[in-house]
C-alpha cells in the first residue's frame, strides 16, 4: 500500500493515482492478494519518471546560481511552491541562506525593523525570476504581491531591469491569457523576456514550456547588468520561442 497520496502534489500521476485508489475502493481487501499490483507497479513507475523530471529542473536552479555568481552577487528568494524542489540542493554558499516569506516575518518585528522585500529591491541592480510559472506571470500582471518574490517585484524600481524565464506547460503557455499578461510584463512593465525552449515537460508533454537554459539566462543577465544592446535583429524572447499570440 502508497502512503496517503495527494494528487496535488503529483500533478503529472493524477490518473495513476485515481486507478490506484479505483482499484482500492472496488477491491477493499486487494492487498491480501495483489488484484490491485499492477496500479501500484504503474504508479511507482510514474513517481520515478516524475522524481528524475523534477531533478532535472531543480539542478538548473543551482546551476543557474552558479552562473550568476561568476559576475554577480546574488541572493535567492523562494516562492512557497518552489521550497519542495531545491530542498538538498548544493547552492553556493555565498547565495546562503536562501530566504523566503517566513524569513520575511521573522526579521520584522516592530517600527524601524528592517522589511525584507524593501531592503532587497533597494539592495539589488538586477532581478531574475526563473523559473517564472503561469500562476507567478498572471499575479505580476494584476500587480498582485502575496509572498516574498511578488512583493520585490511589486515594490521594484523599474528604472532597473527585470528578466523573467517563463516555463509551464504547452498549452498554457499558447493560452491567450499568457500573451496578455506577459504584454503587460513587456510593455508596460519593461520586463524583459527569455522564453522557454521545446523538450519534455514535466507533465510528460513533449513541447513548447521548459525553462530556458540556465547559460542562456546567466548571458541575457550579464548582458542587463553591463548595460549592452541586444545584438542586432534579436529578440528579448530568445531564439527558442515567440511570444504567445503573435
């Protein structure tokens, strides 16, 4: 028998679990002689894709801190939902500590106590957020700012440029939502732009979502903080993709 599963945060073995639990629910007694095995076979497949998935996608963010540091101080901010992927991960040490919303409330505990998300977007010349999902682009866009990472952005000087690597799904990414948020990021904002490149998502899907490479971000970076032109003829969005809708 699995643990209790939560579908949620296996969102690539939905249907494993469901057949798993179907099977369960029709045989009560099925693990006293295996009727249900081959769920469980199925869905035990399904976590190992899942895990290597997964890993692939958080080493980049270690690899990604790693480029950045070589011209750059950098300091990391997490969002709730992306804790789970970098746990165990080898950042450099002088990324550390890695700070999030509950660091937030922990430093400030009376008038005058320094605000995270304040000393941070005074302190930083450049901010990168990669990767950036649908959920983040869409809350940017409304100028929402409930955690750590929105309320930088949302208190930024746009003065200062800020480089987004979106990376989601295919289909959200050709959603018309997606091309009207990120016009805002783009247009109104200044946000610049490094789309996500086709390859195996995470979801299993085969296409356009995945976050650009890590060396292609740490170059566009460098390229902000240096202050350079684009190369003649480029695209902010990269190579790899075009901006929905266009």
């Amino acid at each position: 028998m699995h643990p209790p599963l939560y579908k949620n945060k296996h969102p690539t073995c939905v249907d494993a679990i469901d057949a798993l639990v179907k099977c369960h629910d029709e045989h009560p007694f099925a693990k006293f002689w295996g009727v249900c095995t081959e769920y469980k076979h199925a869905l035990d497949q399904c976590f190992r894709q899942e895990k290597k998935t997964n890993s692939v996608a958080t080493i980049k963010l270690a690899q990604l801190a790693g480029l950045l540091e070589r011209f750059a101080d950098v300091r990391i901010a997490l969002s709730k939902s992306a804790k789970p992927f970098v746990e165990g991960l080898d950042f450099p040490k002088t990324c550390l500590p890695l700070l999030d919303d509950e660091g937030e409330w922990r430093a400030w505990r009376q008038v005058g106590d320094p605000v995270l998300h304040i000393e941070l977007r005074r302190w930083a010349d450049l901010l990168v957020i990669a990767p950036l999902s649908a959920d983040s682009l869409a809350k940017i866009a409304a100028g929402i700012c409930d955690n750590l990472v929105l309320s930088i952005v949302r208190a930024w000087d746009l003065a200062r440029p800020i480089l987004i690597a979106p990376a989601m799904n295919t289909v959200m990414w050709d959603h018309p939502f997606t091309a009207r948020h990120l016009a805002v990021c783009r247009d109104e904002l200044g946000m610049h732009v490094i789309g996500p490149i086709a390859k195996r998502l995470a979801c299993a899907d085969v296409g356009l979502g995945a976050m650009s490479e890590p060396a292609d971000i740490a170059a566009e970076a460098e390229r902000l903080l240096a202050g350079r032109p684009l190369p003649e003829g480029a695209d902010d969005l990269g190579a790899t993709a075009q901006l929905p809708g266009r």
